[in-house]
C-alpha cells in the first residue's frame, strides 16, 4: 500500500511498488480521461526553496491534469514562510491547506528531517545535490517504455558522472534490477564517484569504464547523457583531446542499435545535436511527458484515490 | 445578508453576521464534501502587496476547496500593476476578471480606499499594522470552537501587547461579547496602548494587567500567546529578569485549566515550546486550519453562493 | 479552422476567422455558464519572460472560466527554464505539460521562431515593443460591441503615436475594413512612423493628421487614446502649448457624438481625468472585461473545442 506514505529517496519504494506505479502510469496514459476526476477536491502544495520551473510545471500539471488543485511558491524570496519559521512548522502549517506536499530544497537531507513533522504525503522534489526520486522513476519508466523490461539490459551512461545526481540514481535504480550491464562513459576525472563504485561492485554489477563515447555505442540498449562542462577537465589538453566524444551526433548514432533509447535528464546545451531530435532514437521529450505521467501516478498512489 | 459586501475591519459585521458565518465554517467542517463544488466558475483574485505566503495559501486553499478558481501575485515586484497606476483601476481591472478580491497592502487605508472603486467584494488580507480581520475571526471561530461560547471566559493575551496587531483585533472583538475577562501579561513597556485600553475601560470590560504568565495561567479560558521580541525591552535588566515568563511550556502548564485553549497567530520562534506540540490544550495548529475554513466560510458569505 | 493555429501577428487570421472569433466571444458574453466546461482537462501554460500582470491576469481568468487550469511563471528570474535552455527545448517541453501556450518575450520575433519548434498552439502575448495581437482583438471587439460594425467608422487615434503598438496594431486591423477614417493627433515629433504611414496610404485610407484633439472630437466614432510622455517632446514650449489636448476631460466631450466609444489599452496615468470614467462614452474598463471574453474565444477556437 502506497496511500499516506512518502518518497524521499528512490529506494523507500520496493520493486513491486514502483511496478504498481508503473503500471498505474501506463494505464493513464493509454486511458487519460478515466483520471481526469480522480483527484477532485485535493490540493498539491508545491514548496520550491529553490527555483526549479521545470519540474515544478511537472509536478503542477500532474495534479491539474487529474483534476486535483495546486497551491505553491517557486523561490525562498517570494516566501515570507522561508522567514524565521522551522521547517516542521511550515510543513505542518501547509498540511493544514493540502492534501500532499512536493518540496524542493536546497539541503541535503531537509525532506527526511521533513517527514517527521508533515501531517500529510511528502514528495522528495530534489534536495540539493542528493536526491530527485521522481526524476529517478521518470528515467526508469521510460526505459521500461523504451524496452518493455527493466533487466537484462546495457545502459551507458555519458558525460560528467562525478557530479551528476541524476545518474547516481539512475545507476542505483536499475542496479536492483537482474542483468544490467553498465558503460560509464567519461573522462578520467569525471568517473562516478568510489564509494557508488564500491556499492555497485558489491552487487556484482557489471561495470566497464570507456573515455569514449564512439567505442561503446554499439553496444548500448540505453544511452543516458549529461552535460560535461569545460571548466571540470583537469587541463585544458584533455579537453580538447576528448570535448567531441560526449556530444551526441547522427554520426555516432550510425553504430548505434537500431532499438537504442537515448535519455536526457534535460535541459541540454550542446550535448546532443538538435539533428539527433528527430531520429526515432531521441527519447528525451517523451521522458519528459513521462515524467508528468510518472507525477499523476505516483500522486495518485500516494492520495490512495488509485 | 452579507452577499456583495466588503471585509475591511472585524467591526464591519454584527455579532449576528458574525454567528451566521460562523455557523457555515462548522457546516463547512463537518460536511466538507458538500461544499466542493458551490463557487464552480468564480474566481478569487489575491493581490499580496506585501509578500504572506501563510495567509495567502489560505485564501488560496478555501477558494480551491468550494470549486472555485485563483488568480493573483505575491510581491509587489511581480506585479507591473503596482506601476504607475492607480489602485482604484488596478481594482476596477482586476474586478472585470474576478468575483472576488483578497488584498495585502503595506499602507493603512487601502482597502478603505478600495472599496470605493472595487467592482466586486474585497477582503482586507492585512493592511500595514492596522487590521487583518481574517484573522480575528479565525481567532475567534478558535475560541468557539474549544469553549462552544464566545461570552463567560477569561482570556489571557501574553507577549508583546504593544505592537501586535492580532491581539488589538481580538481585543476588540471579544470586548463585544458578554461577561469576557482579560489578563493581559506583558513587560511593562509593551503594554497595550493607552488609545486601546480607554476604549476597553469604556466597554466596562474587566481588566488585570499582569507581567508574569505563571502567576496568572491558572485562571485563563484562553492563552493568546505572541511574540516578545529582545530589542524591545527599555533595559536588559528587565529582559533578563522577565525573558522566561513570556515562553510556554510544559512546566507553566501544569497550573492551567485541563480545557484552557492555546492561541497563537503563528508563526512561532520560541515562544512556545515543541514539547507543548501534542498537549491537548495546543490549539494552535488547528486554529491554522480553521483559519482556512472561516475563509472558506466568509467567500461563499460574500459570493452569496450560500 | 482555427484548430490547432498560432497567433503571432493580428493578421495572421482573415477577416472571416476574425469574425468568427467575436461572435463566438459575443455568444460567450451572452451565456457565460455554457461555456464553463468546455475547456475541462485542458491547460494553459502562461510563460512571460517579461512582467505583465494585466495580460497574465487576462489569459489565467479567460482559461478558468472556460474550466480549463493554468501553469506558468510571471518573470525570467522566477524561472530556471530561461537559463542556458534554447526557447525551443523550453516551447518543446513546456508543451508536453500544456495543451496551449501563451507566452511574452522582450525579444521581437521570439514567438515567430518559437512556432516551428512548439507542439501545441503558440499565442503571442506581446514580443517587445513588436505585436500584442490579443490587444488588438480586444480593441476590435469592443470598436465591434460599440457600434455594431468594423466598416464606415471614423477613428481618432490621440497621444504618442510613434512609440505606441497597441495604436500601430490597430491602425493595421482596422485599415483591413471597408471606409474607416483616421484621425492621428498627436505632436509633430509623435506622429506615426513613415514606414507605416505608407503602408496606409498604399491601403487608400483616409488620414488626417491633427495637433489638438478638441479640433476634432466632434467628428469620431472611436477615439483611442495613448498617454503621451513629457520627455518625448522636442522641447518644453511645445509641451507646454500642446499638453492639455492629450487630456481627455468632460468639457472636451461636450463636442464629442453622443455615441463616441472611449478606448485606451490602460494603464493609463492622467491622460483620461477620472471624471470621464462614469460618462457613458467610457468604453475602457468594459472593454478590459471584453479583453478576457475576447481571450476565451481564442483559446476555445485553437483548441478546438468550439
């Protein structure tokens, strides 16, 4: 049972629950106006201690659309609760308005604290450089869109993987799922970090560590990119030996596999050519409708009205 | 009838007004699902000149839970209505599009002003440090319902008794019900004003001037707490002699009444202890959702819905 | 059909689609609550890059009233979708949230290049000192709600015209319809610029051009008034000579036809004296109100569901 609980990190839900999600998600999409009442007479508060108009849309829409209600604010600015106020007593001020709250804030750890003191469903909307579960359930459902499995899989993951939330999550994720194999495509000084290494190997999950991207593509059921930012190569010779491996072209993708799913945690700048937007490959502006479907589902869940 | 009317002081409404939405706020409350749907196609506009986020959810929430709709800004900043023009066509703009307008304004008087030109019925969400009217009648809804009466009861307002607008409000407003003591506990120089307590003595009200909540709580019906804030003490002798007596806990509790009623506007710093949270005699966050309901109450008043 | 279009430029639609536009925007004025659920499950995203809490305000009811929801932002720093993100990948994914988009932008031809990227209806909702199509519209409709007919009008455009879009858009639409007379008053250095006078002149449209509005009051039928800046004078004595005839005020309407319909796109400052406001020729606070019903036929026609 989901109804009443919260998500804080990816892993508070089990296999079987984030399948129930899955499949709730699924059912709205092939039967979306079934859902358009479901939600009627709830409020989703969405407390934004940092701007993040993306996933704030995300999360809004997912309500709107099952016919709940939103109230929120998208800056600590534009919050005089931000002002002298615990946390527990904004939490408990807001449950007092809403029926579920997604909050985003800028420290590590503020949901957990969190979750002591909120009277009503509390949604992990990213905390600092630590966790963004529902971008962890969108990734995982589209790749389960993509391929109609989560294991058995070869996913590659390219670009900055040291500083990259979303693909230590994503990494985590599937490694709870049976025969994953994974690429870590990046350069030296931007590998995944050694105590997410250390887990990984633990599990016996299949690790190979490439510098690039064209090597390996071939390989690649799942292609996950990131930006790679010039300023994190350790000199400027690196940069330059390697900056066009970690952008995506349609000149890579012509090793690719022809069923290659290519996600994006988005936005992009230059990591992946636009040209690449129209190739049926490209799954990323799907990933984000699936993200909002994800939100209805698990939203829905959560409110138990599903 | 209270429809097409204005809320700009607590003193606007009879006590008969008063008691009828009062009255609804409980229907509201035992029969929330009944009420879901009875402002479907109207529109509440809320225009926070000064940001409140509290205060501004809570409208939000009880416009959103009778079915209707919001629009509105929440800091001056974000509104190119506040440039240049008047308020009195900012009101008759935004009146084409709403039913209904809530209005924060950091000067005294605005909304007296505004409802000169206002197209449609406007509520005072706080003007400056001169009324918040809401508020008071959250405070009172409160009162009612922990003691089912608003007459007969002994009332302690504690803290800084100067400034706080809240407590001059419910002052007032309680000063027009019958037979209500006030002990009014504060530091000597936070004293409620000589205006304010010429027009209680002229009501025949009974007052006691206290400066230590513990020699007083044992009498009390009501515990109105505030804030008292360190820079306001003429010495620091004072301060620390009478710092402790202005901060609820479980220790001064043990002398209260089993039914006595603890107020508080909110937010709180650390005037009330945690520990007191799940005292039964903690009212305060329940007053947060009354403040909700009444609102709720008070719109489908004004709209004339119910 | 309008099904599925953009609007960028008031002359993207023909003179047919606009009519069908105003009668459905007069069939909605007239039976307001057949229309509140057309829009059921349908959202509006509101994305302006620049603040404009009047227009913002304008589309949001125009949406609720139809029963449809709104998400959106109110000004580029509230906003992480306008960091580093091309407009097109923002129009791409705010599209997969939003069933239709209105969007403002400080860059002219920001909303030309975003049609070829978004996947749902774009509407301009005013890109720099450029287009306002949905002003325009208004000020047609209510030209259209005053006198019945878009053709044999004679119209007084009176203020700063050289600077001002709302007067330019309007003299293009209106130069559209079948003997329509132009009136333009304003300072010699605040004429219409010569590109667009020649477009007119080409068009064989009547333009008389006037330095004092009481010379011709007497023979409008519309007149359209834009407030006039002291700065923008070439120098003081002509500002001092000519500054009262941009004042609209009752003695200069006791020339004025008994059927002269007032207009001003608002806010205005002092350049209509408030005691205008109650004479039955102030059409500008109607025709605000008609700015949302105007905006609520659009939306239904884009979207098709009416």
């Amino acid at each position: 049972m989901l109804k009443g609980r919260n998500l804080v990190d990816p892993e508070d839900f089990t296999l079987e629950e984030l399948e129930s999600i899955f499949e709730l998600t699924q059912e709205i999409i092939e039967n979306e106006k079934d859902f358009n009442d479901v939600c009627r007479g709830k409020i989703l508060a969405t407390l934004f201690y940092e701007p993040s108009t993306r996933t704030k849309f995300s999360f809004e829409a997912a309500m709107l659309r099952l016919g709940g209600q939103v109230i929120g604010f998208s800056e600590p600015g534009s919050s005089s609760v931000a002002k002298g106020e615990s946390l527990a007593d904004t939490l408990r001020t807001v449950g007092a308005y809403a029926d579920i709250i997604a909050m985003r804030h800028p420290n590590e750890g503020a949901p957990i604290h969190g979750i002591e003191y909120c009277p009503v469903p509390l949604i992990n909307a990213g905390d600092g450089g630590h966790q963004h579960p529902t971008q962890t359930l969108t990734d995982l459902f589209t790749i389960l869109d993509a391929h109609k499995r989560l294991n058995n899989l070869t996913i590659g993951c390219c670009g900055d993987l040291k500083f990259g939330r979303t693909v230590h999550s994503l990494l985590k994720a599937m490694s709870r799922y049976e025969n994953v194999d994974f690429f870590l495509i990046s350069p030296h000084e931007l590998q995944i970090p050694d105590y997410l290494m250390n887990e990984l190997k633990r599990k016996n999950i299949k690790i190979h560590e490439e510098e690039r991207l064209e090597n390996v593509i071939d390989k690649l059921d799942v292609l996950y990119m990131t930006r790679v930012q010039k300023e994190r190569f350790f000199n400027e010779a690196d940069y330059v030996r390697l900056k066009d491996s970690y952008i995506l072209d349609l000149e890579k993708l012509k090793n690719a596999k022809e069923n290659l799913a290519i996600l994006h945690p988005l936005p992009r700048v230059n990591e992946i050519k636009i040209e690449v937007d129209d190739d049926k490959r490209a799954w990323y502006f799907r990933q984000v409708k699936n993200g909002m479907y994800v939100r209805m589902g698990l939203i829905a869940k959560l409110l138990g009205v599903r």
